[in-house]
C-alpha cells in the first residue's frame, strides 16, 4: 500500500493530537500549548509538550518526539499501517487500499471482526446471566475482582451446541466457522458420503471466555477454560484469518502500553498468571496461547523492549520451556537484543507466589533475573555428570553448538568468549597473581611491569617474591605471539575483544610489544579499526616493516586448522591462542609459590596443590607446542 505526503499531511491535520494524548495521559493547558508528565520517562515536573498547531510533542527531558502516528507506534506500540488505519477511521478518512483484492480481504476481515465482537458481547452477557453463575463462583474463588474482569472481559459460553450460532445467525455458519466459533463436522470428513448435511455447532461449550485481543484491542480469537471435569482444560481458538497463534501474544493490548512506562515485557506460561500480575499492579505482562515462545512472538518481544523477562515456573516442564525459549532466540540475537530469566519458587506459579508473600515477592523473582548467557550455561553445566575428561569434552561441544547457533558474528565472538571463561574457571582454575596492564599505572606496584630505556619489559616481582618472566622473546612462545598478532592485524575487529588479555600480556620482544601497543591504542581510540588504518600509525622503521611482513604472508596457523576463511574457526583459535599466551607466567609463578610453600611444610595439601600446578603446567605446554606450529609466518 502506498500512502502519498498528501494524504499523511491530512490524517495528521484532521486528527488533535492533545485530544489524542489526552485519552491515556493527563494533559493541561499553558498557553497556546499543552503541557503533561512525559509518558516515555519516569517525571515529576511536566517537561513534555504539546503543539496542536505544529502537529507534534516534545519532550524536554528525555527528548522524545513525533506527531500523531509517531505515538501510535512508539506509545500504543501499533505497526505503522494499524496506527494510520486507526487514526484514519477516527477522522473519516479512508485508506487507500491497494488493489482490489486487497480491498476485498479487508471488507472479509471487517466482517470476521464484526462476528467476534458480536461472539465477546454474548459471552459477557451470559456470564451475568443465570446459567453463569458456577463461573462467577469460579472467579470468586479465585479472587479475581469485578474491576479485573471487566477490564479482560471474561465472558461464558453456555453449555449448549447451538446456543452462540443462533444469537449470531445474521452472520451465517460459512462466517462464524471461518472465525473458528462453530464447527463444521462436514469439515473434518470431506470424503464422507453420508447422504444428509450436519449442522454446524459451538465450539466453545460451559466454559469460562476469555477474549484474545490484537495490538489494537479487538478480539480475534478466544480462550476458554472448563468449569468441571473434562479435557482440554483450556481451549483455544483455531487458527483464522484473523488469528495466528505462533504470531500472537496474549495481553499484547495492554502490556504494550504499560511497558512503555516500567520500560520492562514479562513473559508468562498463561491467560491466569497474566491476569493475577495485572491484579497485583504487573500490568506489562503477557503469555503465549499454548505453545512454545516462537521467533516470531520473540521479534514481537523486542518491538517492546530489548530484553524480555521470561517468567516460567521452577517445576521441570517449566525450566522446559525456559531452555526451549532461549534455544529457539539464538540465531535471532543481535547486539543489544537478548532474553532474561527468572524463576518462581519450585511448586509456585504468579498467581501462587503473590497470594503467599504479595507483589514485593514477584519484584525479588524479577530483579533476580539471569541473563540468556548464564542460563544456558547453567542449564548445560547441570545437565550431565563432568566426572571424566569425556564428559567434561561433552559439555565443551554442547557449549560450541550453541555458540554456533548464533548468526550475529560479534554476539557469536562474544558468547564463545563468555563460555570459554567459564569452562576454564570450572576445570582449569587460574592462579590467583595476574600480572597488571602494561603501563596502566593500576594494580599491586610490586607486580607492575615496567620498561626499561631500550624498551624492553623489566619483569614484576611475583608471588613469594619469584620474579615473573617475559613472554614471546624466542621459540615457540615467539611463533605463537606473531601469529596472534598477525591474525589481529588482518582481522582487527577482533582486538577490542581480547584488549584487556592483551594489555597484560608481558612481551619480551620489544618490537613485538611496540606493534601490540599500536593495536591496542588504535582500539581505545576508535569503535572500529580496519587493517590499513593500523598500518598508518606506525612509523616507517622494524614495526612497520615487521606489520607488512605479517599480511605479505599467505596463511598462517594457530592449530591444525589454517585460519583464512573461517571467521568462527578464527575468533576461537585468537581466543585459545591469547589464552594460552597470557597462561604461562601466571602458572610458573604460581608453580614456583606452591613449590615453597610444600618445601616449608611437606603436607598432603600442598604436595596436592603442587602436583595440581604441575598437571596444568604440563597441560599448558602441550597446548603451546601444538598452536606455535614451526612454521615461521614471516
């Protein structure tokens, strides 16, 4: 559909934006203006502005800004096309549509909108009505109070298999089944070859309705529960033209707008858990209609905000769906867009949880949400024994498929890292003294690594008093070094990852070190560094010379896997070589602290803390043997 200047010009001049406001935020005159709290930030003094005349507002605190149909979609959270529809009906105007069968769809979609509205106002008047009685004790027991039910418009479906098609007739059975609130049995036996037509009949029988409604408020589908026994115990409406239930979240209406304000989404199992946190003042939460969270409900999730709260119960089918959930985002992560999650007391969902201990309960569930990285790490460090190194192997792999999951290449790098670090800290426990950043002037000044006038690194005195030695002055720590920078150089989007592993890395080539300073430097000073920018602040001399000498090379090798294609297969390589690299000094200086201390005090302890470091350190050179291949790349 095309919308011409012309036409969005005359939709904003029809509609009064300070009478469109107004309906949801409190708006005073002053002047030729008006003036309220801004909607989009937490204020007390009124700093957001209204100008009828010029069309739009403004916010002087937070800076927010638009016209008519800009706070339809940054306020009601409508889709730009929905909020000019909506704007356009308010002000006579008609949408051009464009094509006539486009046309046609949507006078099909305003009849299906119609039967449903209708079905909403029957199931309310039946729920008031003699035969819904055992559903207004439900909803009592329940504590569910008028206000609430009246603002979710529970409804109830008499116990009848004719009772809604007969109150809808003027709509037609073809129209109501399409809607999904009869049920043709024709339908289901298209082959049968019984001589006489069944009618349609209710889909929905003595149950309590509750609707399901779009971004826009309408009902498009509806969910029932049943009062007695009986299965399914919730019921929702099939798939229409009106509603898909992979793309639609219940409550999305009024939680849209209200996340506005808590700048927060929580992410429920279900219709009563959202509707017991509307109660208790959690008005920016929604639900699922019976199935797993999907990618596209997720995309939705983000239209809101950046990082949803998924809120699932603490029993196993509840942390199910939790893992599933996080599974299924990984390959739509994006910089800034991820999940978080939090956990309910075991055997407690919302409704529970808020009856036993009040709402300041539910704020500690939430305020103790994990971030997507440590649930899935969780969940796969608990999911298996890690008693022999095959397991511990296992949890690896299981760690680099997820990691490789993930479509973005900066999150991809960054989850790998993340997931290495923790590995590392749960099998490979670092020695407690790290040497401090070169020339950062922080940290113990005992440990400190200096130069000296010809550049070279003057070695820190380590734990006890053992000098820690220099790194990459010869020999396969040399080779090594040169491949890591030679792979940064060519890749340099991955310095800022490892800047603070590199920045302490005590170098003992001094030319080596001059040409990591370099990179370094160029990343504190810009987001994003390209190859021919590093080369243009070194001077013309051996670093320089040193740099081009590293990209003139065709390949080079960290392990096994030639590291010129693969952008996955590089960042872990860079990350296990610059790992490896800063390992060594720490651990010798730890080995030869431990080695002291058994001296001192020959005890079980210390002969097993030693034998321990011995193991690491033996590990340790392996690695270093098998990365620094011998092959030179310059």
């Amino acid at each position: 559909m095309s919308l011409t200047p012309a036409f969005l010009d005359e939709l904003r001049m029809r509609t009064s934006l300070s009478t469109l406001i107004g309906r949801t935020v409190k708006v005073q005159k002053a002047g030729r203006e008006y003036k309220a709290c801004c909607p989009f930030h937490n204020e007390k003094t009124p700093s957001f502005t209204i100008n009828d005349e010029k069309g739009f507002y403004h916010c002087f605190g937070c800076g927010a800004h638009g016209d008519a149909i800009r706070w339809m979609t940054d306020q009601r959270g409508l889709p730009f096309m929905e909020a000019v529809k909506e704007l356009a009906q308010a002000a006579g105007m008609d949408v051009p549509a464009p094509d006539p069968r486009a046309a046609k769809r949507a006078e099909a979609a305003k009849g299906l909108h119609d039967a449903m509205a209708a079905a909403q106002d029957f199931f309310v008047a039946q729920l008031d009505a003699i035969e819904g009685a055992e559903a207004r004790a439900y909803l009592s027991k329940r504590g569910i109070s008028d206000a609430t039910r009246r603002a979710f418009g529970f409804g109830y479906s008499p116990d009848s298999r004719g009772r809604l098609r007969t109150a809808l007739k003027d709509y037609g059975d073809p129209m109501l089944v399409e809607a999904g609130l009869l049920i043709d049995p024709d339908a289901a036996e298209p082959d049968s070859d019984r001589a006489k037509k069944r009618d349609p009949y209710d889909r929905f029988r003595g149950r309590l309705m509750l609707p399901i409604r779009d971004i826009r408020g309408r009902t498009i589908a509806f969910g029932g529960r049943i009062l007695g026994q009986g299965e399914p115990k919730y019921l929702n409406s099939p798939d229409t033209p009106l509603f898909d239930k992979g793309r639609t979240l219940y409550n999305i209406d009024r939680a849209s707008p209200a996340s506005r304000q808590t700048g927060r989404v929580i992410v429920v199992e279900g219709y009563m858990d959202v509707i017991a946190l509307a109660q208790a003042g959690f008005g920016d939460a929604v639900a699922p209609l019976g199935t797993a969270l999907t990618e596209h409900q997720i995309e939705r999730l983000w239209k809101m905000v950046e990082v949803p709260i998924l809120c699932f119960d603490g029993d196993s089918a509840g942390q199910k769906a939790a893992i599933r959930a996080a599974t299924r985002a990984l390959p739509l992560l994006r910089p800034g867009h991820s999940l978080a999650f939090a956990t309910l007391p075991q055997g407690q969902d919302p409704d529970d949880l808020l009856r036993a201990s009040g709402p300041a309960a539910m704020d500690a569930v939430l305020d103790a949400a994990q971030p997507l990285v440590e649930r899935l790490w969780s969940h796969e460090q608990g999911s298996a024994p890690l008693d022999t190194p095959e397991q511990k192997a296992a949890l690896k792999q299981r760690l680099r498929a997820l990691t490789d999951a993930i479509a973005d290449p900066d999150v991809r790098a960054h989850y790998a890292h993340a997931f290495r670090e923790r590995y590392d800290a749960l099998f490979f426990a670092r020695p407690a003294f790290t040497p401090a950043a070169r020339g950062s002037g922080s940290g113990n000044s005992a440990a400190r690594w200096q130069r000296d006038k010809r550049g070279n690194w003057k070695a820190p005195i380590g734990p006890a008093g053992h000098e820690v030695r220099a790194i990459g002055a010869s020999g396969m720590e040399q080779r090594l070094l040169r491949a890591i920078l030679a792979g940064l150089l060519r890749h340099p989007d991955q310095i800022a990852l490892h800047r603070e592993t590199l920045a302490g890395l005590p170098i003992g080539d001094p030319i080596l070190a001059r040409l990591a300073d370099s990179m370094i430097s160029a990343s504190l000073r810009k987001e994003t560094v390209e190859t021919q920018g590093l080369l243009t602040i070194l001077e013309p001399g051996e670093v320089y010379n040193m740099a081009k000498g590293m990209l003139r090379a065709d390949t080079f090798t960290l392990t096994p896997h030639k590291m010129t294609a693969d952008p996955d297969r590089l960042a872990r390589d860079l990350e296990e070589a610059i790992r490896v690299m800063a390992q060594g000094p720490e651990l010798e200086a730890a080995l030869a602290e431990a080695t002291r201390r058994f001296k001192g005090d020959v005890s079980e302890e210390n002969l097993a803390e030693q034998q321990r470091l011995l193991a690491l350190k033996a590990d340790h050179d392996r690695r270093l043997a098998e990365l620094a291949q011998p092959e030179d790349i310059v």
